[in-house]
C-alpha cells in the first residue's frame, strides 16, 4: 500500500458517519490533492520556460552591460587618479587599474594601483575614492627626499594616510567628505576587520579624527600655537609639502 492509499483509508475512517455525499466529496479532493503532489511539474518542463535562445540572448545582454560597467568605472579611477598625480609633486610613473574582486580594498604593486570593483562600488563620491588612490600612491616615494619613513608596518600605513589626505587636498578634494569612506568602513563591514590587524592599518576612529585635524590645519583654522605643532609634526612624518600653512 503507498503513502496515497494509507491517506485515503486514514480519511475515509475519519469521515465515517457523515452523509455519504460529503463522504465522496471530501475523499475525492484529498485524491485530487494527492496526485497533483506526488506527480508534480517535472525539471524538464520548468526547464522549458526559457529556451536556449532566450538564455544565449540574455547572457550576451548582460556580459555587455558588465563590459560597459566595468569600463565605466576604469574611466572614472583613471580620472581621480589624474588629477591626483597632477597635483603630486616629482610623481612617479603609475597607472590604475580595475581589479576584478568584490572586496572593499585597493593595494599597488609594480607601480600599478589595483582598486577592487567592490571598492569602487562601495565609495559614494570621487571625494572618497581621491583619499583611497592617495594612500595607495602614499606608499611610493615621489623622490629621494619623500620615502616613507621608517618604523612598523602601522607607522607605513599612517604616513600613507597623511600623504593621502593632502594629495588629495592638493588635487582639490574635499578631504573631509573623502574621509567619511572610513566612517562607513567602520559601521557598514565587519568589526574590527582592519583594527584587529596587528601591526596593519590605523584603526576607522584615527583616521576619521586625523582627516578632520588635517583638514582644519590646510584651512588654517585653529590657533598659530596649534598650526605650527601640527606642520613640524606632519613634517617629521611625511617630509616637506608646499602646500602646508
């Protein structure tokens, strides 16, 4: 007996003493029921809702839509970083490019700056990309007398950060609006992805504070006392920049 029969006897001994009519009427639909589940669409017939055709067309639709997105977005990270070397003193020779990883990253090798599409995704304005290609660019020398500085791996990535924050100042940015890419770094991945890295970036709260000190030192804002501390700091850290007060 299969698992069918077993539930029709089992309805038809609970149904037992109602009128006959309603008796046939109830085993009846179970019957029906029963059958629509056990045979069922197979994989075959839903696989002939879209036809080969249709999946081919559609294929080729959307490897041009992420051709054409792709392209867009090479354009747009060439641009930044244009602009950015044009306001870099003594720059070296780089070029850019979209890598094609979905995480919220960018690095540079062989004089290259690979932006991750998740990246790219991921900042909301040209601002924001300017402070991630200008730390990348933060971490070549521009010339014997600007190498990083010594120390850690975490003192690399600070003075990264600053060199960043005023190249892209220099380019025109506005480096407050740049820096929000590490607010929403902070609240909107992971915790802790960056900050429990021993020895690796500054943690999002630095650098959120550090764009913001930044930025009132280059607007000249604060008292001479406090202006003059900040460039002889800034200026042990990163070298000699024109552009400081």
């Amino acid at each position: 007996m299969n698992r069918t029969q077993i539930s029709l006897s089992a309805t038809e001994a609970a149904v037992t003493g109602y009128p006959p009519a309603i008796r046939l009427l109830t085993v009846g639909c179970l019957l029906v029921l029963a059958t629509a589940c056990a045979g069922g669409p197979s994989d075959g017939n839903l696989r002939t809702l879209v036809t080969d055709e249709e999946e081919r067309a559609q294929s080729t639709e959307l490897e041009r839509r992420a051709a054409r997105f792709r392209w867009n977005q090479q354009v747009r990270l060439e641009r930044v970083l244009m602009r950015v070397l044009l306001a870099v003193p003594d720059p070296p020779p780089l070029s850019a490019e979209v890598a094609g990883c979905d995480a919220v990253n960018a690095y540079v090798g062989k004089r290259k700056i690979h932006v991750c599409l998740g990246m790219l995704r991921f900042v909301k304005s040209d601002d924001e990309l300017a402070v991630v290609v200008g730390h990348e660019l933060g971490h070549l020398p521009t010339s014997a007398s600007h190498g990083l500085v010594g120390g850690g791996r975490r003192e690399e990535e600070r003075a990264a950060d600053i060199r960043g924050l005023l190249y892209a100042h220099r380019a025109g940015y506005d480096i407050r609006a740049g820096a929000k890419v590490f607010e929403r770094m902070a609240v909107e991945l992971s915790p802790g992805r960056w900050d429990t890295k021993p020895g690796g970036h500054p943690s999002h709260a630095e650098r959120v504070v550090m764009a913001a000190k930044i930025a009132l030192l280059l607007g000249r804002g604060g008292t001479e006392g406090d202006l003059e501390a900040w460039v002889n700091r800034l200026h042990r850290l990163v070298g000699s920049f024109d552009d400081l007060p």
